[in-house]
C-alpha cells in the first residue's frame, strides 16, 4: 500500500507543487513507520532477533539433488491418478488367473435372458492369459443393444471436443457388429460412439479408434454393445486422452504440479510397493515394461489393489526425464514383509537388478539397452542412486543380501550411488555406503523439535538420505497448516546440515480423493478431474529454491523463550533472470506473533527494496485444510517489502512460514529511510 501512494505521490509532484508533495511524502512515511511499530508493540508478545552471517568465508553450497520427489504406486497415485489410462482392470487380470473369476469394475449391460459374460484363459498373451468371452442370447436385444462397461477409477472424465485413443483385442467365430461408446454413468447421455465390425475369423484382432467427445461429463464409463446374437472375445480394452504429458501417458496437471516443485530427483516406485507383503505381489520390472499389451500387472498386497504396471519401470525412467529429475530406484533386496532369501540364494535377484541397470544405462547394441531402445528411447537413461532394499535393516538377511548387491553393482557400475536402508545419522555404518536411507513419521512437535537432528551427526562417512518425512496421524489431518509448519522447521535444519544430507523428499507425493484413504496426508489430492495440493505441497513450494544455492549460518537469540518456537534459515539464490535474493524463511510455531529483528552482517551486496517480498503461509486456524471446494484457504501470500535492509524489524504473524525475499544488486542500500531520500532525489 505504501509503494502505490508513494508512487502517486511522486507523479503528482511534476512542477510547481513540489514543495507540497514532499511534505505529504514525509508525512506519509512517518505516519507508516509509526503505525508499523505500533502494530509491531501490539501484536508481538515475543521479541526475538535473527543474526544472519553472509560473509562468502562461512557460506556453503547446498547440494544440487537436495529436494525431490518420492512417487510409490499408493493411493492410486498411478493407476487412476498420474498414469492416464481411463479404463480399470483392462486385462481382466485383477481376479487372478483361475477362471471363471472376477471382472471388477466390469459390469454388464443386460439381463441373464439377454447375456451371458465370463472369463476363460484363450488369450493370445501369454502372460496375460485371462480374456473376456461374451455370449449375445438375444435375437430381438434392447434397442441399446446389451453388452459390458467400465466405469474406470471412479468415473472417466470425458471432456468435450477431447479425442480418446481405444485399443483392444477382439475376436468372434461369426461377423459381429460392435458399438463402443463413452456415455454418462447411467448410460442415458452419449459423448462418442463408434462402429466396429469383426470379421468371422478364429484369430485376435487388435482394433484402434479415435473417439471424439460430443460433451463433458466427469463421471463417464465405456461401454461395448451388439445388438446381433453371437459370441464375441474381448481382451486388453484400454482408453487413453490423446493428449497426455509429452505424449508419455502421464496426466498434465499432475505433471504440472510436479513440475512447479523444481524436483531434482524422483525416488521411485516405493516404499512397501517394492517390497510387498509377500515377495509373490513385490513389483518386478521385467514384468513391468516392453508392449503394455503384454504386461500381467499385479496385486499389490501392501495397498491392497490391483495394478496393469501400464506405469512401469520404463515410465519411471521417463518420468524422471521429463521432471529434469535424476531417477532413484529403489529395488527388492530379495526381503518383504513376510518373507526373505537367503543369501545363499541371492545371485538371481542380484542378476536381475544387474539386468536392469543394463536396461536403464546399456547401449542400444546391449541385450536389455536393446529392449529400451524399441520401446522408443535408444538413448541411456541417466541412473545415478540405487537404493539396496526399502526400510529392511534388521532383517535377518538384509545384511548379507545388501553386501551381495553392492558388490555387484559397484564393480558393474561404479559411478553408481548406492542407498543403505540403515540409519548411519547417530553411528556409523557396519557396512560401504555412498549414502543411508532416514526416514521419519511424527508428530508435529516432535518433528519440529527435529530440526536439530543432524547436527551432530558425523561429518565423515555416507551422507544421509532423508527418504521419507511428514507428519502424521491426527495433527495431520488430511493436510493442516500445522503438519507444514513442522515440516518446514524439519527442512531449515536439513539446510543448515546439507554438508551431510545429500537429499530429501516428502511421502506420500499422491491421494485419489475417492478411495478409503489407508494413509494421511498426501502432498496432493485428486480426483478424476480435479487437483489441489496441501498445505505441506504449498511448504514445498517455498523451499525449491533451496538445492544448489548457498547457505549462511543464522542465529535465533531472545531474553525469553521465543527462539524456542522458531525455526529459520538464510540462502542466497538467482531466479530464471540471474537475479540473486537473499532468502531468509522463519517459521513460527507458536499461535502468538513474534517480533523479528534481522540483522544482516557480510553481504557483498545492497539491497533493493522495490523487489523485495514477503511470502507467508498461514490460516486464520492452526488446523485448516484445503479443499477441491477451497482448493487455496492455506496457500502462500505474496506482498511487497517496504523495510529491507541489513538490520529490519518484522513480525511474523501466529502459526506461519514466512519467506523473505531480499533482492540483492550492487546499487546504493535502499531501506526505508533510504527509500525516502531515494524518491526526493528523483522528484
């Protein structure tokens, strides 16, 4: 508010009333300063003051991978939420490989007298064996013809003027005429329809349409009907939006909210989903890539649901491609929850992982870099980390297994960074390491008083991987300001100890708002047509500077017991323009506001206030969530800084996160009184 009147002031002030609009600037000035500190006096119960050394001698580079993502198939994150494909259990694989068996969410359209639908094992895939037998019984059939739907993961979100690929396989000892169509959950509204005509052949066809929507619903399905008495076989029914993220299959507003984060790295695929429950459900990545037509998918028994892999190791790869994200996968060390390997009977898993790093990094001449390269990437993927296992030390044989592995891929690839899943943050290691896995679920007090967690950890040895982080159970609600907050004082001390924590990311990244949640919170929420992300995402947003810039040390001192409930931390980093900011992030746990004296000494740098910010995030309650009806009731406020200086008073409001960015140039320091002579010398 100051800047605009300032500003009018100054236009107005051409000419002969120059005089005059000095006087009313003055006054203007003087009246914001006192009701600033007037403010100050009454809202602050604390006063505190932030020492922030910038001198280039105690500066640190912030490792480049510091923020990342981690992405485990939970939550339908993937099927149904960030992999596009619209149609669920497209194989009808999900009820297992006996048949007859179960074909949910397919349903079908008719009646006993008209119909008669069952699964039998005369697929043409091999590993896919199960395939759909629908038996026509009706000579005069309903004007609609009858037949079978999916309504895909709650509803396919068909949008109007959009076209959508299908592709399936048919085949039909007599002519059949087919129509498929995407209509309303009910059926009473059609958006596409298309004629297909199978020809009287004892062989699998695989037909391709394009369906263009005449109208939006959200709540769609897809839907085959005949209206022609006969036998028909359906197997591999998939329905993909044309337009996907890079055409990778990947959902565009979910990218996009990855995107915005800066993610430097992108953990991948789990998390339990990597282990299982028993090793028979653990993910296996020969399994999940080549033709998607071919992939038997599988029941992941930790989250309970069935998966096609359509999201498999090979998308993973791409994924983190796409994000500009180093990929970190995470591999079954031969351990799940309920069973392990000996190590004496470790070598094929080892093998396999081998072969794997070999898809991922191998020419396109090698035996598996010769796969990747026809399913359309002949370039390398760059695989850097590997992580030996998820969450297994302890484990009787995660020792043994561990060692077994490493020594392979060290001498196969030694450039390799390879991820212990043993906490080395208070002792060291039994075992080699280039980093150890750390992971944290807690409440929010406890995780904000672990913001000194590392600080006295050993500055030798493997560096910490901070793998998994939030809090949890009931301060978390389903994402409060308060889970952010806690969060956010755990991140200033990872900064602060970046000389020893190599990485960090949240879990979990995805929530399909339409299933039973079995976990809270999720950094973002979505539904077939919508996405908002968390207070925790919108906390993650104010830190994506953070990997690659430089750290200076701050102190927090008081006569009382303010510094208790703050957390803060100082970088200095350019923005897309090469602009350089001093950051300085206070995060105030107390529900009182708190009054900050920051004080700057080292800078090699004035600053300039008219580019300077403030970003805060904060609720009128401690416990407010967003929404897909309020999607930003927590989310950060931006607003311009009128006092920036190397010594400047603000006050931080109650329960927040509080970004200042300081605009750093090599001009003449402008604070407020500055400001004030600043404008004079302009009139």
């Amino acid at each position: 508010m100051l800047l605009t009147e300032l500003e009018f002031a100054k236009l107005k002030c051409m000419g002969s009333m120059e005089g005059l609009c000095r006087t009313v600037i003055h006054f203007l000035l003087f009246f914001c300063i006192v009701c600033k500190c007037l403010a100050s006096d009454l809202e602050a119960t604390q006063k505190v003051t932030l020492k922030i050394d910038a001198s280039p001698k105690l500066a640190r580079k912030i490792p480049d991978t510091l923020l990342g993502v981690f992405f485990e198939e939970m939550g339908r994150g993937g099927a149904g939420g960030l992999w596009s494909e619209l149609v669920s259990n497209r194989g009808f694989e999900a009820g297992g490989p006996n048949t007859p068996s179960n074909i949910d969410p397919w349903l079908i359209i008719g009646d006993d007298s008209s119909i008669f639908v069952e699964t039998d094992r005369t697929s043409c895939f091999s590993k896919n064996i199960v395939a759909l037998r629908m038996e026509v019984l009706c000579n005069d059939c309903p004007a609609g013809g009858v037949g079978i739907y999916n309504p895909g993961f709650w509803g396919m979100n068909i949008e109007d003027g959009k076209t959508y690929n299908l592709a399936m396989y048919v085949k039909s000892p007599q002519t059949a005429s087919l129509t498929v169509s995407l209509t309303s959950s009910d059926g009473l509204q059609n958006l596409a329809s298309v004629t297909i005509l199978v020809a009287s052949k004892s062989n699998w066809i695989k037909v391709e349409k394009k369906l263009v929507a005449q109208g939006t619903n959200r709540t769609s399905r897809l839907q085959i009907t005949s209206k022609k008495k006969g036998v028909v076989w359906f197997d591999q029914v998939s329905l993909m939006p044309a337009d996907t993220y890079k055409g990778h299959g990947f959902r565009n507003e979910l990218v996009s909210m990855l995107l915005d984060l800066k993610p430097r790295f992108l953990r991948f695929p789990g998390g339990c989903f990597v282990q299982g429950g028993w090793l028979r459900n653990a993910f296996r990545w020969r399994e999940s890539i080549g033709p998607w037509e071919e992939r038997p998918g599988h029941f992941g028994d930790c989250w309970n649901y069935w998966t096609d892999d359509g999201l498999g190791y090979y998308e993973f790869l791409q994924l983190s491609e796409d994000l500009g994200a180093a990929p970190i996968w995470v591999f079954n060390s031969g351990l799940s929850y309920n069973d392990e390997v000996d190590t004496a009977a470790i070598a094929p898993f080892v093998k396999d992982i081998l072969d794997s790093l070999e898809f991922a990094r191998g020419s396109a001449n090698s035996s598996w870099g010769s796969v990747r390269a026809a399913m359309g990437h002949p370039e390398p993927f760059a695989v850097n980390y590997a992580a030996i296992g998820n969450e297994d030390c302890g484990k009787k044989y995660y020792n043994g297994n561990y060692l077994k592995f490493y020594n392979a891929i060290r001498e196969a690839y030694p450039d390799i960074q390879l991820i212990s899943n043993c906490d080395g943050s208070s002792g060291p290691l039994d075992h080699p390491a280039d980093l150890y896995d750390f992971h944290v679920y807690a409440d929010a007090k406890t995780l904000f008083s672990m913001k000194n967690t590392f600080d006295n950890t050993s500055r030798t040895g493997p560096k910490a991987f901070v793998s998994e982080y939030a809090v949890w159970k009931t301060d978390a609600g389903r994402g409060t300001l308060l889970a952010s907050l806690a969060e956010a004082a755990f991140l200033t001390g990872l900064e602060k100890n970046s000389d020893i924590v190599e990485m960090a990311c949240h879990a979990p990244l995805f929530v399909n708002d339409d299933i039973e949640k079995k976990w809270n919170p999720d950094v973002i929420v979505f539904n077939t047509w919508q996405h908002y992300g968390t207070p925790s995402y919108w906390m993650q947003m104010l830190f994506r500077e953070s990997s690659g810039a430089i750290i200076h040390p701050t102190t927090i001192s008081s006569s009382g017991s303010g510094n208790n409930s703050l957390a803060a931390s100082a970088i200095t980093w350019k923005d897309s323009d090469n602009s350089s900011f001093l950051r300085v992030k206070i995060v105030n746990f107390e529900p009182v506001a708190v009054q900050v004296t920051i004080s700057t000494t080292g800078l090699q740098a004035s600053i300039d206030v008219l580019r300077s910010t403030a970003t805060v995030l904060t609720s009128s309650n401690v416990m407010d969530e967003n929404s897909f009806s309020n999607p930003n009731k927590v989310a950060p406020a931006k607003s311009q800084l009128f006092d920036a200086g190397a010594h400047m008073q603000v006050t931080v409001a109650p329960h927040s996160f509080t970004c200042f960015d300081l605009a750093l140039a090599p001009s003449k320091l402008v604070t407020m009184a500055g400001r004030y002579e600043y404008l004079m010398s302009e009139l």
